[in-house]
C-alpha cells in the first residue's frame, strides 16, 4: 500500500467508527476517537473496565495519525503566514512564564502522534480491528427510487456473500481472492459479487416500503454451493506449478538422503537413535517446505438485501 491508499483506507476506518476529525490533510488527521475505536486502538483495558462498572462518561484519548511523513513534515515546517494576533500572545505569555510549550498541552489536550504506513505497527492495528469488526454484515440496498404511494412495497431477495481466500503453497506462495455471491430465494451463485455491491448503495437499516422474500435456502446449503463453485473452478487451474514443487521436494529429500543414511549407518548405538531422529524432524520439515497444496478460507462475509427476485 502506498501513502495515499493508506490514507483513504484510514479516513474509512475514523468514518465507520464515527471519530470526530478536528482536523485532516491528504497527509495527516487529527481526530478525538470514537468510543469503539478507543477500546479497539489504545489498549486501555483497565480504563474501560472501570467505564463500564460506574457508567461514567468515557473521555476518549485524541491522535493525530500522519499517513505521508514527509508530506506532513514539510507543511509543518514551512513559513507560517501572518499568525492571529490572539493566538501569538497566548504563546508568547506562555513562553515566558514556562519556556517553550507544546501546543497540544496548551489546548489541554494530549495528542499521540503516530505515523502509519504499510507495516508500522498502528496500521496493523488499524487492520485487525476492521477485520475482527467486519467480519460480518447485514446491510440492504437503498433503493434509486422512492415508491411513489405509501402502499407499493420493493421486493428484496437476501444473498450471502462470501470472500474467499484461496493459498496456493510450496517453497512459494500465491494468494487469490474469490468473491461469491448466493441468493437465498433461488440459490443462483454469482462470481464477483463484491464488483456489483461496490457499486450499490448500501445501509444498515431497512428502507421503507421494502419487504424481504422468503428463502429457499439455508445458509448451510448456500455456503456448500460457494464451496462447490469454487472447487469446480480450481479444478480448472493449471498445477504444472505442484509438480514442479514435487521434483523440488524430491530433490531435498534425496539431498538429505545422502548425508544422513552414512551416518546412520557407521553411527554407534549410543547415537544412532538421535540422528535417525534428526533425521525424520529433516523430512518432516522439508515436506512442510516443498510439499504442493491448495487451501481455501473464508476471510468475511455477510447477508446482502437487494432489490429484485432473482
């Protein structure tokens, strides 16, 4: 992810969890966190244990959360035009009665600076609250249309949506994403469906005049025609990749054949035992290494409500 992907993806997460922004740039914002983002992002266990038992209003810890460095930098360092004169007196009073002060404690506000790019370690938080948080969804489309009388009623059909991680593994790693779509009324799977809900707009409530249909599927027999779907593509894959691996996994066995069977076999008896030992750890470690395989995991999922009967 570059900077600016990270900085879209940050301004998502403050406006899902709904955090007040104070202030924002295309390389930084201040922001005073939502009680949610709180608990998820600053590790304060005893503080909200503490909320939760006497029921006193929380008071949120405030960040500035810098996503370009270099960008931020240098619009801090450059020459300020003309200050307010109110603000330059309260400074310069605050100077000279305590010498230089930071003016996040002046506003008597702490704010915690942290710089989040691809691997820094906020970010990977930012990352595992979004996913533990939206692991599942229950969202319905808005419609394009208001119903023009009160009476006439949208029908919605209910799909699952599944995303699917599937890992291809050896020495060497490949990842793809499928994203499968299943209608609860007619059981019709749909490949892509993120591609279509991405261009729909989706809420947490029921629209009015909306009723949903009734399901012809469970949610297990959906999640089997996912797997179902999914498995006849793969089957289609070219795996000239897994024989590969397999000649490579070949090798390093026979490779390790021949350095520990001569010690096996002039070993005394004392020892002999600890290299076979070592020797099957070798194998079973390289197996795990080299061995081809396929697996799939679902990363998230949801129950989408779409106007239409399909």
């Amino acid at each position: 992810m570059n900077s600016k992907q990270v900085h879209k993806y940050v301004q998502r997460y403050l406006e899902a969890t709904q955090c007040a922004i104070l202030e924002k740039s295309p390389a930084h914002f201040k922001v005073k966190l939502s009680p949610v983002a709180d608990r998820e992002l600053t590790n304060r266990p005893f503080y909200w244990s503490f909320v939760d038992r006497t029921g006193s209003e929380p008071e949120t810890m405030t960040y500035l959360f810098v996503t370009d460095q270099e960008k931020y930098e240098d619009n801090v360092n450059a020459p300020a035009l003309a200050p307010a004169p109110a603000t330059s007196a309260v400074d310069a009073a605050l100077n000279r009665s305590f010498g230089f002060v930071n003016n996040n404690l002046a506003n008597g506000v702490r704010t915690h600076r942290e710089d989040l790019y691809f691997g820094s370690r906020k970010l990977e938080q930012l990352f595992g609250a979004a996913k533990n948080s939206g692991s599942y969804v229950n969202l319905f489309q808005e419609p394009e249309r208001r119903s023009n009388t009160p009476f006439q009623s949208t029908p919605y059909t209910q799909w699952l949506g599944v995303n699917m991680r599937v890992e291809f593994a050896c020495d060497r790693k490949r990842e793809e994403i499928h994203s499968y779509g299943v209608s609860l009324a007619t059981g019709l799977v749909v490949e892509n469906f993120y591609d279509r809900l991405k261009n729909l707009k989706l809420t947490p409530r029921l629209p009015a005049n909306v009723h949903v249909t009734r399901n012809g599927l469970s949610f297990a027999k959906a999640l089997n025609l996912v797997e179902t779907s999914l498995e006849r593509k793969l089957k289609g894959y070219d795996y000239s990749w897994a024989e590969d691996a397999t000649a490579r996994l070949e090798e390093e066995l026979a490779r390790i054949r021949h350095y520990y069977d001569p010690m096996v076999q002039q070993a005394e008896e004392e020892v002999k035992s600890a290299i076979e030992e070592q020797f099957n750890q070798r194998q079973t470690e390289i197996r795990w290494q080299y061995e081809p395989r396929v697996t799939a995991s679902a990363i998230n999922c949801g129950i989408f409500h779409l106007e239409g009967i399909e």
